[in-house]
C-alpha cells in the first residue's frame, strides 16, 4: 500500500494542514521567502501531521477543526526545524535529493531559520484551548535536545551501550511521533486510555522507524535516499547495528572497523556494509523492529476498529518497509 493509500481517510485534512505550513512560512521579505520557499521544495512524507490527524480522527467521530489542524501544521514546523539543525550538526550537504540550507546558505543563517521555525510553531500551539498539547511537546523538544546534546557528547566514543542508544534514539525521535499521537488523541477529546494506547503506538513506531533507518544509512541506496549513505559513522555516532557489530566482531576486526569512523570515504563505508552483512547485524536489528512493530500494533489493537486505525497500522508497516 502506497502513502497516497494509507492517507486516503485524511487527504483533504492534510491539504488544509499543507495550507497552513505554507501560511507560517509566507513572508513579505525576499529573502526569507527564498528560503522559506526552498523548505517547501524540500518536503517530506508528512508522517507527523498525518499521525496528529490519524489519531484525532479515530477517537473523535472523524471531525477535523480548524485547532487540529494548526496542531499538525506546527509540529510539522518543529519537525522541520530539527532537520535543520540535525544537518548543521551532521555537516549535510543533501537532504531529499536538494540542497540542505546549511550548504545554500551556511550555519549562521540555517541556525536562525530553525530557529525562527520553532517560534512559528509554539506561537501556533499557543493558540490552542488544550493546555496539554503545549505540555505534552514542551516536555517532548526538550528532550529531543537532550539526546542530541547526549548523542553529541558520545562521539567518538566506543563504549556507549545498547540502552544508551535506545535512550537517545527514544528522546530525538519516537517521543515526537508519541506526542503527535498524543495531541491528536488530546485535541480528539479521548478518554485516559485511549491517550496513552495512542501514544504508547507512537513511541513504539518511532522507535522501529529510527532503527530502520540507522540501517538504511548503511545499506541504503544513495539515490533512493537522497541523501549521502554512512554519515552516522563518519561523524563517529554508534548506532544499532554499529553496537551489534562492536558487540560481535573479533576484536582486531572491530579495531580495523573502528578506525574508519573517523572517515567519510566511500570505500569504508562498503567495508563497514560488509561487516554488517556478514555478522547479520542487519537482521538482529530488523528483529527489534518487528518487536516494536508488534507492540506498536498490540496498542492500537485495543482501540476501536476504523479506517483510521487500518491506517495508522499500514503507515507503520510502510514505513518499516521503506527504502528511503
């Protein structure tokens, strides 16, 4: 099943929230309309608003209002702006296959856009009736800063464990797509229960989708992705199967392996690539996946059957399936 599939019980709900992104990122100055307009060429797949919209729908009898969807439209915002800020970070030079802002326009200005976007969003979310949206991703974006300064701290490091990475990886991505469950759920006036089954799915199917993808930055096609394979590596970021192998390998293997996360050749990320194949650290990690898809399905299982739902566990399987 395709995205357009999945999305087909919120199609025009997305279209109002794509509407109100691109009102938030309108100016009247050239400049920042340039660039604004660059990060609207840059679109992804709209996983975050369709959650918030997906999650609503299903507890509240598939009404949509106007709060719903400026909740979707400013999350998307948040998420944006961590995308910025992860390529600063990371020294991104792609991203969709375009040019990330900091290799456009360089880190002064990219770090103030991201910047800028968070302000659109929380002065979006401050609008709201629902105290505990603006609650739920306070909480939520400081904690995603928390496992980015975490995570920076343990560059380079080889002695982070598994725990350690899962921490990391619960606070910069799953705790978003929990929260946009979460607000949705919220915003869609459910019950305590249905509140934390939502969220609980997100947490789960944000924690499968950052390992697929920390997979998919090792084995990952470049022109399907967009973006440049091994950046985790070279930028010394162990991540799941980068811990199964240290984990696994001989130690003098893991010694030759560990001396090229310091590089970004080409050549020793296919080593590295090698080494995953053959110490099945891909398949080890493609066995935590299914268990958090299979925790991520047992929530939503325990709500009501409806498109949404159906929905929300297709995007799941969809997602985990990806190959960019």
């Amino acid at each position: 099943m395709n995205l357009s599939e999945i999305y087909k019980p919120i199609k025009k709900d997305l279209e109002r929230v794509e509407v109100e992104f691109k009102r938030q990122l309108s100016s009247e100055d050239e400049f920042i309309a340039e660039i604004n307009g660059h990060l609207i060429g840059t679109s992804g797949k709209r996983i975050r608003p369709a959650l918030v919209l997906l999650s609503a729908k299903m507890v509240n009898g598939r009404l949509v209002t106007k709060e719903i969807i400026n909740l979707a439209a400013a999350i998307e915002l948040i998420h944006t702006a961590t995308l910025i800020h992860d390529d600063i970070i990371d020294e991104s030079d792609l991203r969709r296959k375009k040019k990330t802002l900091n290799s456009k326009w360089g880190n002064d200005i990219s770090v103030l856009v991201g910047d800028y976007l968070y302000s659109k969003a929380f002065s979006l979310l401050s609008g709201l009736d629902d105290h505990r949206v603006l609650c739920s991703l306070s909480v939520t974006t400081n904690g995603m800063c928390e496992g980015e300064l975490f995570q920076l701290h343990r560059r380079y490091k080889m002695n982070i464990t598994m725990d350690e990475y899962l921490e990391i990886i619960r606070k910069k991505t799953a705790s978003l797509m929990a929260s946009c469950c979460e607000c949705g759920a919220f915003m869609g006036k459910a019950d305590k229960r249905g509140v934390k089954l939502l969220k609980d799915f997100g947490m789960n199917f944000g924690m499968a989708f950052q390992i697929v993808d920390d997979c998919l930055d090792i084995i990952g096609d470049e022109r399907r992705l967009g973006k440049s394979i091994g950046s985790d590596a070279s930028k010394g970021k162990l991540t799941l199967p980068l811990i199964y192998l240290k984990n696994s390998l001989p130690n003098k293997e893991w010694k030759r392996l560990q001396e090229m996360f310091s590089s970004s050749n080409g050549t020793n990320i296919s080593v590295i690539k090698e080494a995953a194949k053959k110490y099945k650290a891909i398949d080890y990690c493609i066995e935590k996946v299914k268990g958090y898809v299979s925790a991520a399905e047992e929530n939503l299982m325990r709500l009501e059957d409806s498109p949404e739902r159906k929905s929300l566990i297709e995007l799941v399987h969809y997602s985990v399936n990806r190959k960019s």
